[in-house]
C-alpha cells in the first residue's frame, strides 16, 4: 500500500477531531454490512461478511470426537484464521503468520470464555452427545479476503453468522453399551438441529486516535491508532473479553468509558447483525423453496 | 464404479462432452489492481493481481522483463476434509510453479522492466479442476488489472473413463483412478502452452482427449470474452459514457 504523507494523516487526524471522517462518518458509526449464508456448501454452517472493503468468509465443520479428561462434559470448539494473499501482497508465504495467530487467539479468548470454558460464548455443553465418551469438535476456519481495517469486527460477525447457519447432525447412540466401550454412533442425513447463537457476542474494536475513539476503523485510519480496545459484548450488555492493544498506555478512566461506550453500541450492533443474518438465512429459504 | 450409465449420463448428469456451469465475477477484491472470482461447478476460486510494481527482492530484478510470482493456496475448508496446512505443500508450490509459468508465457513482460507482478489464488471450493479455474481465474485478474498480454490463456481438463472421453472432471471423476489431461490454450494464437496428464492412455486415445479438452478451452475463452466485454461496457456507463 502507498504510505501516507504528512498532509493525508493532518486531515485524517483533524476530521476525526471534528467528527467527520474521510468517508463521511462519525466516529461511532460502522460501516455498511452485508452477510451472506450458506456459501459453503460442504461445511455445516458457512458466512461471508463485508463491512466496507473488508471481506471474511467464515465456515463451521462439525465432527466427532472424544472430550477432554477435565471437562468431560463439553464439546471442543477450535478457531483458525488464516490471512489470504489475495487480501495483502505481504500476507504471502508466511507474512500473516503472526497476524493470524493474533487474530486467532483473541477471537478464542472473545467467544469462548477461560481455559476451564467457563463463561463461554458458545454453549459447549450443547454439543456433548455421550459423557465422558463422544463430542462434537467444532473447528471454525476464517478467511480474510479483502482488508480494510478492522478485521477482528468482521471476523467476528462472520463468526456468529456462521455459527447461526450452523446445523449439526443428530446422533442416535445405541443404548446398549458397557461404561468402557465406545458406544456405536448413528449420524443422522436427515435431522438436524441448529445451532443456538443466542448468547454469541459481538466483538466492538475501538480505536484511539488522539483524544477520541472511533469505531470500525479503515485501514487508512488504523495507523494513527495510539492503542485500540476490542471488547466482545453479548445480548445481556455483559462483557465476554477485553483485549488491549498498541504502545501507549491508558488512563483507567478511558478504558471504563471505552467499555460503556461498546456496550452501548453493541446493541446497535447485534441489531443490525441479527437482521441481517436472519435476511441471509431467509434468502437461503426462499432458494430452496423455489 | 460406473461414471457413465447406459443412457450416457455422468454421476452429476451431464453427457460426456458437456463443461460445468460456468460463473465469473471481476473485481471482487477492491484493493488489489485486478481481480476475479471464476467458479466450474462447484469449484470456486478467488485470483487476485498486484502490479506491475516495484521489485520487493532486488536480486531478483530483471532489467529488461517484468518479475512474475505466483502463490496457490487452498483455504482451510476448501475440501470435504479439513486442511491443516494451507500453503507450502508441495502441490501448492507445483501448482503455483505451473500457474506462474503459464501466465508468463503469456504476458507481454518486456513492456514493464525492473517492476513484479504478483498473481495470487486462492481456492475457496475445490470440487476437481482447481488448477484450470485457478488459470481461467487468473486470466480474468490479469485482464481487469490492465495488464498487456498476448492472448488469454483458458484451461480445461478432460479424461477418460469407461471407454469414453469425458469434459471438464469433477473430484468425483478425477479421484477414479482413470487419466486427467489439463490444457491451458491460447485460443486466439491456436497454440498449446500447458499439457499435463497423469495414470495411463492407450496412445491413440491421448490425442483424443486433448482435443476434448482444447475445444472446452475454447468454450470458456468465448465466455471470458463475453464477460470482459460486459465488465467494459459496465465501466463504460459508470463514467457517463
């Protein structure tokens, strides 16, 4: 990309000051989302979001496997990232290594709560179908198409939105099985139950840039960032995760403000998601219908 | 395994010489200078072209020709089974060697000395014929970016299975065991610059095939054209034309 020069990141700066930015917004508006479910026919549940020119398409794959000895009553959830070439020339080879491990592992920490899995955005005991013998591992995989700022958002609409798309196959056990044995599974073609995504939250990144924060930022806007804050919020108005990131260091007072300010706009967020999720997932009745 | 019944019809119920659905899309990624999404049935693959630019890596400079590099990956969930290790393997990197070689054959990389041209593919459904989507895709890219060439390059792939030659394989097919040519053809210029085959044919039967398979190249070399004019004509009425 071409760097900026003097004069650009001035009027980038001043029009944040002034509550205009260079594509017209407030600080606290996002830009335009569209969704798409469904676009990954082999997968069990499939997104693709664009917010501005940032594009992500997320996919879910369902299959069994066996709890872990400490919690044998929750199923594995696993989230991968990876950033696509087409997206960036410096994403090639191994240049988005580092991004992807970081986008990775703060979109784990927003969605599924501490190591234990307490207070997870995902409910994994939903996905138990034996104690102790047989889960659902779910494996959700991200790609970064198109980047214009604020990738973690995306990714992580892109993630509740697949997730809402989700159907996972019933199982039928047979009864008959001693406690050490595997017991034999029957994985339905024909039932299947949605995934819950009720309590998914979204993630709000907000960047600072001088004495303001704005709000899904471009990549043209992510430069001037001192520190930026990503907070994941849920349907409560709770906060699921916090990640601070950038040098500069913040006044407490700043980081409780930049908390109410997400949650407030969480809400408008979810809204517009929901709505849009649930157009997507109608657009997808409708084509099987007709 | 029977991939043709009795009454000619394939496992997806086209006839031997009948191509996929064909589907293209210019410009999908905003911020590369070319770009392009080329489906073949269910196989989806996104191109994406920056250049001509400066050389990153200055010993590899040319300068009296363009730099052309080229990177395949296939996304995680591109396949039935998930894949752990999206890039670096090694049919990634023959892949990308074959697409880089095919595409610079064809670009005219004298008019752009001492500057790179990067092609980057990304297979988001794989479904059999990635690496002749992946050309056809790049094509596109490449034509979107401006980027001077001396013909488009299309690709197709053929094989042979139940004594009959079949157009365009899907994974189903290729994964039959029976052989799977792949063509890349510049239609305009009549002339062959990618052929590759693997297993085995009677040798009077090869020549076959790869005429099937030209003939599907020139099928699609009449749909990209179509759509390039219907992308210029777009571009025409956006600027008040």
């Amino acid at each position: 990309m071409v760097g900026l020069s003097l004069g650009e990141k001035h009027f980038i700066k001043g029009g944040i000051d002034q509550n205009i930015r260079s594509d017209g917004r407030k600080r606290d508006y996002y830009r335009p989302i569209f969704v798409k479910t469904g676009v990954i026919p082999q997968a069990n549940g499939s997104a693709r979001v664009r917010m501005g020119a940032t594009e992500v398409i997320a996919s879910v794959k369902a299959e069994l496997g066996k709890p872990s000895a400490l919690h044998p009553d929750k199923g594995k959830v696993a989230i991968f990232v990876d950033c696509s070439a087409v997206a960036e020339p410096t994403f090639e080879g191994r240049g988005a290594e580092e991004l992807s491990a970081e986008l990775s592992v703060a979109l784990e920490r927003c969605l599924l709560g501490g190591t234990s899995g307490a207070g997870a955005g995902i409910d994994l005991t939903s996905l138990i179908v034996a104690e102790g013998k047989i889960c659902w591992d779910l494996y959700i995989d991200s790609l970064v198409i198109s980047s214009d700022g604020n990738l973690l958002d995306a990714l992580g609409a892109s993630i509740k939105a697949a997730l809402a798309n989700t159907a996972i196959p019933k199982v039928n056990i047979s009864a008959a099985a001693s406690a050490d044995e595997q017991p034999e599974v029957d994985i339905s073609d024909e039932e299947f139950l949605q995934f819950d995504t009720s309590a998914v939250p979204v993630i709000i990144t907000l960047t600072q840039v001088g004495r303001h924060y704005i709000v899904d930022a471009t990549s043209e806007e992510e430069p001037h960032m001192s520190s930026a804050v990503s907070i994941s919020v849920n349907r409560k108005g709770h906060v699921c995760g916090l990640t601070k990131r950038g040098g500069e260091g913040l006044d407490p007072s700043v980081v409780s403000d930049m908390i109410s300010v997400a949650q407030h706009l969480s809400e408008l967020l979810m809204s517009r998601l929901d709505s849009e999720i649930s157009a997507a997932e109608a657009e997808i009745g409708d084509d099987e219908e007709s | 395994m029977e991939f043709v019944n009795p009454e000619g019809l394939r496992l997806d119920g086209r006839r031997p010489m009948e191509m996929r659905q064909l589907r293209a899309e210019i410009g999908a990624v905003a911020r590369a200078d070319g770009s392009a999404v080329f489906e073949m049935g269910n196989t989806k693959v996104i191109a994406a072209v920056y250049g001509p630019r400066e050389v990153q890596n200055k010993s590899q400079q040319s300068n009296d020709q363009a730099l052309v590099r080229c990177e395949y990956t296939m996304a995680n969930f591109s396949t039935g089974d998930r894949k752990r290790k999206p890039k670096g393997d090694r049919r990634s990197t023959e892949i990308s060697l074959v697409i880089r070689q095919t595409m610079e054959a064809c670009i005219l990389t004298h008019l752009m000395p001492r500057s790179q041209i990067d092609i980057y593919v990304q297979v988001l459904q794989a479904d059999g014929g990635t690496r002749s989507a992946c050309i056809n895709a790049a094509t596109l890219a490449l034509a979107d970016a401006g980027i001077p060439m001396r013909d488009l390059v299309t690709s197709c792939s053929a094989g042979y299975l139940n004594s009959t030659p079949l157009l365009d394989l899907n994974y189903l097919e290729d994964s039959a065991g029976g052989a799977d040519v792949t063509v890349g053809f510049l239609p305009k210029l009549d002339r062959v610059t990618l052929l590759q085959m693997d297993a085995k044919l009677p040798v009077d039967i090869v020549e076959n095939v790869m005429q099937l398979a030209i003939e599907g190249c020139k099928a699609i070399a009449t749909y990209i054209r179509e759509v390039l004019l219907e992308n210029t004509k777009q571009l025409e009425y956006r600027r008040g034309l």
